[in-house]
C-alpha cells in the first residue's frame, strides 16, 4: 500500500497549481514534452483504447495555423505560450486496439456501434487530455486548459483527411505569476458528492 504523496507534490499536482494566462519566455525542450507524454500514457482508459492523440504546437508556423481558430481572450496567451497542445482523439482509435487490447477481438465492440465508438473516443480521450495537465504539472510545467476555439477550423487546418478530431487546447511552459486571476471557489464535498 502506498502513502499518499508528499505535502509539496500535492501543492503542484492541485493545491497550489494554477491556471495560466501570461507566460515566461523561458523555452520547453522537446524532451519535456515526451517525458510527459511517457507518463500521460499510463493514465487508464477503457479496453486501454488510448483515442487521445497530441499535436504539440511549439513553432511560430504552427502558432498561425492555430490562430485563426482561437477566441479574442485567448489569443495573446496562447500566441506567446512556448507550447500549445491540441488534444484530440482518433475517431478510428479501435483500428490500434489489436496491439492495444490483444487478449479480445474488442475491435469488433466499436466496429459494430458507431455510437459507442463516438462515446469512448470522447470519454477516455478528455480523460487523457486531463492526464496531461496533471503530467504536465507533476514533471514541473504550468498549464492553461481551452476550450473557447473553433473546433471545426482546427480539425480543418491540422487534421483534414484524416480520422483525427480535436477536444480542447492546453497551453504549456512556465507561467508568470501576474497573470493568474483569484483563485474561484470550489463545490464543498456534501455540494458535489455522497456516499451510498
Ligand atoms: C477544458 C477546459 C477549458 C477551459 N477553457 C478556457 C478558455 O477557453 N479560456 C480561459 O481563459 N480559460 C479556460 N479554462 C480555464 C478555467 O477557467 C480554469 O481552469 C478554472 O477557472 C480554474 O482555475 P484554476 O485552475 O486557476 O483554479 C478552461 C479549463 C478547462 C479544464
């Protein structure tokens, strides 16, 4: 049975982290970003479909392909942030579940229900976008989570052709403090849960 983490490895995970809207120009290395990605991907998702897929936007030719799609208040932090992550998820992901999934022909579950298949790409693929800002807090990167873009004009700009849909943006680097807004009140335990 394991401890549950020190006092400062919650303070970053959640207690103290924070949304970002202003950030350092202080560069990510690409090795960042997959040493991220290398602990994201364990996060569980069902039949282990992993649908997530990731388009990491870390150059100023990258940035306008996104831009056109970005709302007014969040273009100037998304612009100026090191990396912006699309997440998104493979419409097809079950085409990957003989490798992923080996031991069944789980396949066929999504093959036969286009419906099932659109509900499992959505679900675990927003569960992973979730693992990766908590990836991305625990290997000491700040984050800003987006979903106010125009979702049909980056799936045309980075993903026309294929199966691939986007989900939402999560800008990452290393935050400056002065832009973070006061800290939103939180639902209480009996507000948002019981027990049964
Ligand atoms: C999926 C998602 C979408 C969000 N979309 C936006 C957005 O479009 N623009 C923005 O400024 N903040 C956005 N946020 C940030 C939230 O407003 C912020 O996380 C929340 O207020 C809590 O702030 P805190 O993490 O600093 O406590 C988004 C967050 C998430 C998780």
């Amino acid at each position: 049975m394991a401890d549950s983490l020190s006092a400062e490895a919650l303070d970053q995970l959640f207690l103290t982290a924070r949304t970002q809207n202003k950030w350092l120009d202080t560069p990510v290395p690409d090795s960042k970003i997959h040493e991220l990605y290398d602990l994201l991907k364990f996060g569980p998702t069902s039949a282990n479909a992993s649908p997530a897929r990731f388009v990491f936007i870390r150059t100023p030719e990258g940035k306008e392909k996104l831009k056109p799609a970005l709302s007014s208040g969040n273009l100037a932090k998304t612009m100026s942030a090191p990396v912006t992550a699309i997440v998104a998820h493979d419409a097809a992901f079950y085409e990957k579940l003989p490798q992923l999934f080996p031991h069944a022909d789980a396949k066929s579950w999504f093959t036969s229900s286009e419906k099932l298949a659109e509900v499992t790409a959505f679900r675990n693929g927003t569960l992973q976008g979730a693992y990766l800002i908590l990836a991305a807090r625990a290997v000491g990167l700040d984050t800003g989570a987006m979903s106010g873009f125009d979702n049909a004009k980056v799936d045309e700009a980075f993903f026309a052709g294929t199966t691939w849909k986007s989900n939402f943006l999560v800008n990452l680097g290393y935050g400056d403090p002065s832009g973070v807004f006061e800290r939103l009140p939180r639902l209480s335990f009996d507000e948002a849960a019981r027990f049964e």
